[in-house]
C-alpha cells in the first residue's frame, strides 16, 4: 500500500537517548551498535515495547565500518523488540536522523505501518581506518590470481607507505577544505563577529546546564557506560573564557574550539506512530511531526556549505502557508554558532530574499529568546547522525509542557545540504 484513504497524523510518543560523550573518552571503546542498541533498549523499556513487532526502524551513522552493513537491523535485534521488526540504514551526514524521521513519518501517513522507530548514531573514536588504495588493490590482485606466480606477482609492487593507515576523510571531497574552513568563510561572507558567536555558545552551554539542573533530560537519557549526564556542558563557561580560545581553522578567523561543536560519541532514538497506535497502547501522544523539507546548494561555486537551511525552510513555510514568526520554539543545530547566525542573517536580508530565495520581502527575524532552550549542539555535543532524533524528541517534549505550540527544527549538514521539519501540538 502506497496510499491510503487519507493522510494521517504522525504522533511523536517521546524518545531516549545515551548521554553525549566527548571522543577518544568513556565511550572510546564503545562501537556504534553498542550505542545504537542502547538507545533502542531505553525506548523499549521506557514505552514497554518488548517483545513487539514495529512497523520498521530506520537508523544510521555517518562514521561507519563496513561490519556494519546492517547495523540497525543488527541493533534492532539486541534491543528487545520482536527479531521481526524490519530495519533499515539511511545517512544524510548530520540530517541522517531528522531526515529516517521524515521518511517514516511519511510511511505512517500514508498508512503503510502504523509505528515505527527513527534513531541516529556516531563515534568518533571507534573510526574505521583502511589502508591506502594502492595496497587494497595489490591484494585483491593477488586474491584474483589463479598460480602461486600470479597470487605472488603483484607484491613486486609493495611499498612500506602501503602500510600507512588512512583516517575518514574530514573535508569536503569536492574542495579540499573542512566543514569548519568552509564555515569561516561563510562568517567573513555575512560579517558574523567572534563575540556574537562566543556569546550564542555561552547560552547554549547555560541552558544545558539549567536544563538538566531542573531535571528535564531525566527521562529522555538512559545511562550508558558509567555516564549518566552529557559531559561536553561547561558550567563555569564565560564570555571572557571563551574569547581567551584560539582560532581553529584560520590564523585571523573566528571560530573556535568553544564556538564550534566538539567531536562527540552518542545515539538516540524517537518513536514515531499513528495516533490509533498509541491510543491502544495506552501511550500519550507528545507533538506530531507535520511537514519535512531538503534542500541544497552549490557551495563550490555558489554558496556557502552549511546555508542549506536558509532555503529549505522558507520552501517548507510555503507549504505550511507560515511565516517564520508563527513558532514557539526554534530549534536551529548549532553545527558552528556562525552558521546558525548566517542563516538568521540571511532570513533578515532583502537582498537574499529577493536575489536567493525569490520572495518580494525578507521572512524577517526570529525571537532568540525562543531558539534552543534546552541547549544546542556547542553545549550537548554532535555525534553526527544522532543530533536530529536528540532534537526531535526534545522539542515534542517542550511541547507538551507548554500543552500546545509549533516548533521549527533546522539543521545543516555536510554536502551542502539541509533538512528542516515542523512540529505541532
């Protein structure tokens, strides 16, 4: 069944996630499906799913061996649920678990399944390293060989540097540089001061830390590994501290170790049903997840890496007939403080609104005062495919302790892409 009789509302039930480490630290010999698995076993005994069949679950990670060619179904199969639960893996760099939220989202509307998990995991410690090219090919050549001669023939060809590891590339394959280089550019691009960005980190830090102070991560973080809270949150943080740190990815530039995300290890999961689902079930329904949006750019010639954003959500207010003031909450990935300042930057731009996005007037300012309440991605950390269902599950909680409001999710990611998304109660 492709279509059904009629749309239905895509229920957010709430989610679970291990707490966010720093890498190369307590989750250092931790792999992805060990996180992974965590997460999901925190959702099936919180909502008391064990032993049920869910309609699919989607997961990914961006950091990914090849072991793990299946590494939700694999997760999925630890986690309690039902062994025939379906899974599959889905990777759009740091959108990946925003972006498996949205297809199955799509799934449940259109009445395919009727609940479904999306969830996100990453280490950075736990990397795949590979050799170089040159000797992957030598041995499969010699693999290929049919005689002892033509098995040992291509080894004339070793090198020592053949057996020299390769870390996971960390720049954009088409440019060269990194994310972080790239976001310096876009910063100089839209004029972003060192201070607005140090200023926007020392927020996110004091909301983490507030929130968890009043208890509201208690039930969305289950304890992994010895850790029980999210460790990368400075509390004795200042506007003075981080203004000491030096640039990170030029010699005059303005992002820092303290304004930019640190490398960091986690997963987390959502639950996603149709409200019949739920109703059955017993379970409270938090938000629903109404519309989703892509975009990207052509940041090698065009525009900067991380602005996706910027065109993916007037796009999706469009087909919501909103404007950006009709939220509640805004919860915009702080991949780079600069880049959630572009963006704000461009949204206030007449000249981006007309000459960029096409609108005869600029779609204005937000209220800050509403933007990541609870923290953002400097304070809480990024492990890279986890950071959507983080973001997801916080704000359908948020929603349900106001007892009604919208919010507005928007993230950026490698590539040149983004993924956004609209949640309502």
């Amino acid at each position: 069944m492709l279509v059904g009789s009629s749309i239905r509302r895509v229920a957010i039930i709430g989610g679970t996630r291990i707490p966010f480490a720093r890498s190369m630290g307590v989750y250092a010999e931790a792999s992805n499906q060990e996180m992974l698995t965590a997460s999901l076993k925190g959702l099936v005994d919180r909502f008391n799913l064990r032993g049920e069949t869910l309609g699919d679950v989607g997961a990914g990670a961006v950091l990914k061996h090849s072991r793990d060619f299946n590494l939700t179904r694999e997760s999925v199969l630890d986690s309690g649920l039902a062994p025939e639960t379906p899974a599959f893996d889905l990777q759009r760099a740091c959108g990946t678990s925003l972006d498996t939220a949205i297809v199955l989202g799509l799934k449940i509307a259109t009445g395919q399944i009727d609940s479904a998990i999306a969830a996100g995991v990453d280490t950075a410690s736990d990397v795949p390293i590979v050799y170089p090219t040159a000797y992957r090919k030598m041995l499969l050549r010699s693999a290929r060989g049919r005689s002892l001669g033509e098995r040992l023939s291509p080894w004339a060809g070793f090198r020592p540097g053949f057996l020299k590891p390769q870390l996971p590339g960390v720049s954009e394959p088409r440019t060269g540089m990194s994310m972080g280089q790239h976001c310096e550019k876009m910063a100089q691009t839209w004029q972003i001061s060192r201070l607005d960005q140090d200023q926007l980190a020392y927020e996110s830090h004091r909301k983490a830390a507030a929130a968890w102070d009043e208890g509201f991560y208690e039930d969305l973080v289950v304890p992994f590994r010895g850790l029980n809270q999210d460790n990368n949150i400075r509390r004795d943080t200042s506007i003075e501290k981080l203004a000491k740190l030096k640039p990170s990815f030029a010699a005059n530039g303005t992002l820092t170790a303290g304004n930019s995300t640190p490398m960091t290890d986690g997963s987390a999961a959502v639950l996603l049903a149709s409200e019949e689902w739920a109703k059955a079930r017993g379970l409270p329904v938090l938000a629903y997840l109404t519309y989703g949006k892509y975009a990207a750019v052509d940041f090698v010639q065009k525009e900067g890496l991380l602005m996706a954003p910027a065109y993916a959500v007037p796009r999706m207010l469009a087909d919501a007939n909103l404007k950006l003031q009709d939220f509640d909450i805004y919860e915009i990935h702080e991949a780079f403080e600069a880049q959630v300042l572009c963006t704000l930057k461009a949204w206030e731009s007449p000249e981006f609104c007309r000459d960029r996005l096409g609108l005869s007037a600029p779609l204005g300012s937000i209220d800050r005062s509403k933007m990541n309440l609870k923290g953002g991605s400097v304070a809480m950390g990024h492990p890279f495919a986890a950071t959507g269902a983080r973001i997801l599950a916080t704000l359908a909680k948020q929603l349900a302790h106001r007892g009604g409001g919208r919010g507005l999710i928007s993230i950026c990611t490698a590539g040149g892409m983004g993924v956004t998304a609209i949640v309502e109660r």
